[in-house]
C-alpha cells in the first residue's frame, strides 16, 4: 500500500514538472518570436514593417493604389526611429496552441503627427484652391502625396514618444514539445504598432472646428494678392490687371497684413454642424470709403473733373482711391461668427470666399469706382455744375451758364 501511495506522488510529481516545463518551453518559444519580429521594427527593417503594416492600410480612402517609391518608404523607418517595446507578460493556452501577449509599447506621439497632418493637409487644401492653376485631377488625395506629407512632417519635426500598453495573439504551428509560434496579424495590432495614428487619421474631429476655423485665418495671413483675390472672389477690388488697379490691390493687402489679428471667442457644435465665433482685428473699410468719397465729391465738384474728361475722371478716381486706402491708419474690431461643417472626414469652412472676405474687407468686397464713368457731370455731381461755370463765366445768367456746362460735357464725353 505505501508502494502505491509512493508511486502516485512520483507520478504527480513528474506529472506537474512536466506540465510545468512544457509551459514554460511554450513561453519562451513564444517570447522569442514576439522578440524576433520586433527586434526587426526596432532596427527598421522594411520588410518586416510591410508584413504587419499596410501602406493603403493608413489612408483606406485614398483613391490610387500607386506603388510607392523608396524615398517614400523610408516614411515607416523615420516612424520607427525610436520604437521600443516590453513584454509584460505571456499567457499560453491549456492546449498549447494559442497564446496571448501583453507589452509596453513605445512610439512616437501618434496623436500630435495625425494632427499636423490634417493641419498641413488643410492648408494645402485651401492654398490650391486660391491657386491660378486649377487643376482638374485629385493628386492631393492621392497615396503618394499623403506619404509625401507624412515624409516632410517627420523630417523635420521633432515628436515626443509616449507608451501604450497592446496585446499580440500566437498561434502554434507546431507541437508541444517542438512550438512554431507566429504572430497572429490584425488591423488592432497594425494600429498599436503605430500608436494609434490608423485610428488618430480617421477621427473626424482630431481637428476641432475652432482650430479648424484657426487654420482657414491663418493660411490667409500667407496668402499674396492673386491668392486672395482667387480664394475670396474679390476680384473687382483686388484687380491686377492694369498698374493702377494692382497698386489698389496692393495696398489693400499691405493694409490686411500690417493690422490683420484674430482671436478665436467661443463654439458650439450640432451633430455635423458648427458654429465658431471669433474677434476679428482689420482695416476700417468704412473709414477708406468715406475718405474716398469725401475726396471723389470734392474733385467732380471742381473745373478740373469737366475739363479732363471721362477716362481721367476715371483715373482720378483709382487714384483718390489709392491714396485713401495708403494714408489710413483706422483699425476696426469686430466679432464674425462663422459655420462649419464635418463631411465625416474633418471640419470644414462653409462658403469660406464669401465669409471671409466680408468678415475681413466690409464694405470694401468690390471697388466703388464703376467701370463706366461716361455719364455727366451734372448726373454725377447735381448743382455742382453751377459751382464750375461760375468761375468759368462771369456773364449771363445762371440758367445760360449752366447750359454751356452742359455743352462743355457732351463735348468732352465726344472727344472721349
């Protein structure tokens, strides 16, 4: 009896070292496969990124399949620069055939990239828009020129690391005594090893509408007076198309840059809609209007405005025009409320022209100096026709002398 009492310790005994000992020849084998894939990361090997990280697999919506160039590959060997991980711990199934990984992973800050990303990509977006050139094709969408942004951004920025903790799935391709453990592929472990950026790059709101509405006036601040003019349709008031219509323009943007400020005051969100008010700081179109008009109706009152005649009337007007946007130095503040809306990939500025360009020119979004300024002095001016043939004529009454102003006008327009 005590012979079968010592034999069944024996047999438990034996039994449990040998559980004992399969588990943890399963752990280690296990252990040296995670290390031997992510070894590979650390040393930035490509061939081991694209095995658990898709190129189409970070910009799914992008809508070419473009073999990317190596210049473009090395974006994965810049994100992997300072990856690192930890095994935390490695739980292995009673049958020996799964197993499942806990680690610290260490990557670059996945969340401040996707949002530098979207930012540049805004920019981009609205900067081609203001463009001459219109193109017809969607190059901006395409992968490589997503990839082309990425590049840049990771060349030159300098990006904190964070930790993250994942898990990585085995599976046993072999036996248990002679385990062949792989690493079970997925889109959650293809997003871990990037820190989050797969999930960062689809958030539809990375980009707040309030920062959205930042990045619209800030790209403004950049933007030369063909730009502006294309992006906003002020195309009557920032005219290049003659010298004396781009001088206009000209200081009209040497206005805008000199005193142009925003701050963003307050938002408020409805489902896909937005609205963001901001304190806006520009130029008093009120108060260059007014001392244009001033200018122009002192002028058209004078002998001058009948002796020169409809085209130097005409450009006399650009000038006076000219001068009161040269010499003002008013500045006006005032709060602009402007709509944006999320298309379900980011915030975006509804009829951006249209609110910018009046939350920032006013009154000033056309020129007030008409194209055709043939008509009469005396439909122009009223009584001021007296004023100039009295000075002209010192005979006669004043019925007679206004006639012959009249005179002088229809010839002056003829001669035109």
């Amino acid at each position: 009896m005590k012979t079968v009492k010592y034999l069944l310790a024996f047999f438990f005994v034996f039994l449990a070292v040998s559980i004992t000992g399969c588990s943890h020849l399963a752990k280690t084998s296990a252990e040296k496969a995670i290390k031997k894939d992510l070894d590979l990361l650390k040393n930035l090997d490509s061939e081991t990124t694209m095995k658990y990280i898709s190129y189409q697999e970070l910009f799914p919506d992008s809508d070419d399949n473009t073999e990317l160039s190596d210049d473009i590959k090395e974006v994965f060997s810049l994100f992997f620069q300072n990856f690192d991980y930890k095994i935390l711990d490695i739980s292995i199934d009673q049958d020996q055939e799964t197993a499942s990984a806990h680690l610290r992973l260490t990557t670059l800050d996945s969340q401040a990239l996707a949002k530098d990303f979207i930012t540049q990509s805004l920019k981009d977006e609205i900067l081609k828009a203001a463009s001459s050139e219109k193109s017809t094709d969607n190059d901006g969408n395409s992968l490589e020129q997503r990839y082309l942004h990425l590049h840049k951004l990771l060349k030159k920025g300098s990006y904190k690391t964070i930790d993250r903790n994942a898990s990585i799935q085995l599976i046993n391709h072999g036996s248990s005594s002679e385990p062949d453990w792989d690493i079970t592929h997925s889109s959650s472990l293809e997003n871990d090893l990037v820190g989050g950026l797969i999930t960062y790059l689809s958030d539809p709101d990375l980009v707040p509408a309030d920062e959205t509405l930042a990045i619209y006036l800030k790209t403004l601040q950049e933007m030369d007076v063909q730009q502006m003019s294309n992006y906003l349709g002020l195309d009557s008031i920032l005219n290049t198309s003659d010298p004396a219509k781009n001088a206009i323009a000209s200081a009209l943007m040497e206005q805008f840059h000199s005193c142009f400020n925003y701050k963003i005051t307050d938002s408020s969100i409805s489902g896909y809609l937005a609205q963001v008010s901001a304190q806006l700081t520009t130029f008093d179109s009120d108060s260059i209007l007014s001392q244009y008009e001033k200018e122009l109706n002192t002028y058209l009152g004078s002998a001058d405005a009948v002796i020169d005649g409809s085209q130097k009337r005409y450009d006399k007007s650009h000038e006076l025009l000219l001068d009161s946007i040269k010499n003002n130095e008013s500045t006006i503040t005032a709060n602009a409320v402007f709509h944006l809306i999320n298309d379900g990939a980011s915030w975006k500025l509804e009829d951006a022209g249209t609110e910018l360009g009046n939350a920032i020119f006013g009154t000033l979004t056309a020129s007030p100096v008409p194209e055709d300024m043939t008509e009469d002095i005396s439909d122009d001016q009223g009584t001021g026709n007296e004023e100039v043939s009295d000075e002209d004529n010192n005979s006669g009454d004043n019925e007679t002398e206004t006639e012959e102003v009249d005179d002088n006008v229809d010839d002056s327009d003829s001669d035109e």
